[in-house]
C-alpha cells in the first residue's frame, strides 16, 4: 500500500518533460534513451525509471489521455502505450514517457521489460459497434488477444494491480432497470463479448499469480478529446455538427436512452481504483437516463443553435435503453460523479467553440 500511496500522493519523482522515440526497438529498448525537452541541445540522457511507476495503455485517446492527465497531477511517472489507431499524438502529456507500440503485439512485452511498471490502467481497445459486427475477428484480436498480451506482461514483470476499462455493451438488452453489476450478462454485439470475455482472465490472474484488479464498466463516456470521426461517441458527433451548422442524424425515433458520464469523472474512478475495489467489477455511470431527443434539445440550447435532426434507421446491436446503476462504486471507491449532463456539456461545448473559431 505505501507504493500507491506515494504515487497517488506526490511523493514519487515526477517525470521531466520528455518523449521517447515514437517506435519501439526491440533489439535495443534495455538500454533505451530518451530526448529532454530541458536540454538546450539534442543530448540524450539515460532515463530514470521512479517507483512507482503508471502505465496506461492506450493513454493517447479519449479516456486514456485524460487518466494520463490526473496522474502525472498527482506527481506520478507515467508510461504510454498507444499505437495512434485512433489516439492522437498530441493528447499525450509531455511529462508521459510514450511509446507508439500495439498491444497485439510482443514489442509491448519490451516496454514492460524496461520500465517495470508497478501499476496498469488498461484502456486500449476497439471500441466501434459497427467495425465489431464487421469484422470480428479484429475486434476479438484487439479487446480479447490484446488484454491477454497486457495481463501476460502483468504477469511476467510483477505487476502489483492492474485496472481494467470494461463496457456497458457487456450487460446487452436490460432485463430490468437500473442494471446493475448483478445484472445478466448477455451482449448483443460482439463489442460487448469482447469487452467482457477478457473479464474472465482477471480473478484467475489474481488466483495463480496474485495480480490484484479492479473492473470498471463504462455507461457513455463524453467529453473534451472524443474524436466526432470514426469511432466518436453521440455527444462529440452532435457537437461537431452544431457548430458547423450541420443536422445532426439521429438513429431511429430518438426516444433510445442513454446513461452519459463526464470524462474527468471516469478519469477519477480509474485513479481512486488503483487503491480501492481489489476484484470488485464496478459500473461508472451518472446513473441518469436522457433520451437522444432530450440530449439534442439540450446541446441545442447550450450552443446557442436550433437545428432539427435527420432521423435513419435503427443500427444493428444498438440497444434500446441503457442506465446503470453506481451505487456500488460510490460504496467501494468513495467515488460519485461531479459533473451533472448540463455542466460536462458546457465545457465540453466552451472547448470545441474555441477549437473551431466559434
């Protein structure tokens, strides 16, 4: 407990303001150098590896940038792994040692090697419904493989606990509402298998190898830093379009529910996770309900718009519903969401206004 306590606290060194190379040598990474932004010239300086020591996989996207964030706050060394898939270079913190390294494959077993982190917080995945249901075998190699390969490098460099990012796809069509984490676990798409088989592997790590863990199932995650391409969420999607003057698409009547929570509230659940909730699955969510309909009106409104939405056909593995119920992670973490839907809307609005000139 003291070695978490130390790196949550601000008694471990912090990281200097330094990049390492954006790729990974295989053959070279023991005696890896790293460029200082302090230095006036190139020189490189060995790095000087502080304990103890955070790594955050996919810690250049959305979620993962933001965890990044509040521990290197903390005066925690942070480590990145991210293969810029769909994470941005320029999310990273600067005081983050980041490495350009896929979790599928054995180079991330080299970055274990060399930085022997005490700690990780395991964000990195696919996350697309519509990419999963298209080719699942790559989504199955990323979430399901890819966390195998994580756990294998927990595993073999000692590890103290690792903090997992699991899904709400997990619990599929609601039996009942709230759900909560005894609900059912069936999926619809296969996102939602496999955000959850990895699951599995945790108590069974813990049991043969004593590697400590903690679930945390995701509800809607919105705020600043979600990408509106691609994989983006509702919320980062409706702000692209209303400030661009764009109507929004709205799939199906708009009446679906969703349970939305704030970015830095999910960040703070990961770090309170570090030292809290051991084998504990615990949702993350605002445990509130907001139609797409009522969403839209709302984001409207805050934008100072009035654009009406275009509504298209229902998307296969979208479900109907969703709320989840937090009041097992505001027992266990000490944990509950600060920012109400208005206010994260706010700030996430007040950001991308001044990112697009608005």
């Amino acid at each position: 407990m003291s070695g978490i306590n130390s790196g949550l606290n601000g008694t471990a060194k912090v990281a200097s303001n330094k990049v390492a190379p954006n790729k990974v040598n295989s053959n070279k990474i023991d005696s890896i150098k790293i460029a200082s932004h302090k230095a006036a010239s190139n020189k490189l300086v060995s790095k000087k590896v502080a304990c103890p020591l955070f790594l955050v996989t996919g810690g250049a996207g959305f979620i993962g940038s933001h965890i990044v964030d509040r521990l290197i706050d903390t005066g925690a060394e942070v480590v990145v792994v991210d293969n810029l898939s769909t994470g941005k270079r320029e999310n990273v913190n600067l005081r983050a040692q980041f490495y350009e390294v896929d979790i599928t494959r054995p180079e991330l077993f080299d970055v274990f090697a060399a930085e022997r982190p005490a700690f990780v917080i395991h964000q990195a995945a696919q996350i697309n419904v519509p990419k999963s249901l298209a080719d699942p075998v790559f989504d199955a190699e990323v979430n399901i493989l890819g966390t195998l390969r994580v756990l294998e490098g927990c595993r073999r460099f000692q590890v103290q606990k690792i903090v997992y990012a699991s899904s709400a796809a997990a619990y599929g069509t609601p039996a009942s509402l709230p759900v909560d984490e005894r609900h059912p676990v069936a999926p619809i798409s296969y996102y939602g298998i496999s955000k959850h088989s990895p699951e599995h592997y945790f108590p069974v790590y813990r049991e043969l190898y004593g590697l400590r863990y903690t679930i945390l199932r995701y509800a809607n995650v919105y705020g600043i830093r979600q990408d509106p391409q691609g994989e983006g969420g509702v919320v980062s999607i409706f702000t692209d379009r209303l400030l661009r003057g764009v109507p929004p698409t709205i799939y199906g009547d708009g009446e679906q529910t969703r349970d939305f929570i704030y970015v830095a509230d999910v960040a703070e659940a990961n770090l309170l996770a570090i030292e809290k909730g051991d084998g504990e699955t615990l949702n993350i969510s605002g445990h509130r309900q907001t139609t797409i309909n009522e969403l839209l009106a709302l984001m409207n409104r805050l934008a100072g718009t009035n654009l009406a939405p275009v509504y298209a056909d229902e998307r296969p593995g979208d479900i109907r519903h969703s709320v989840l119920d937090n009041a097992r992670a505001v027992e266990v973490l000490g944990w509950r969401p600060r920012y109400t839907l208005e206010d994260g809307l706010r700030e996430t609005l007040a950001y991308y206004r001044q990112e697009y000139g608005r």
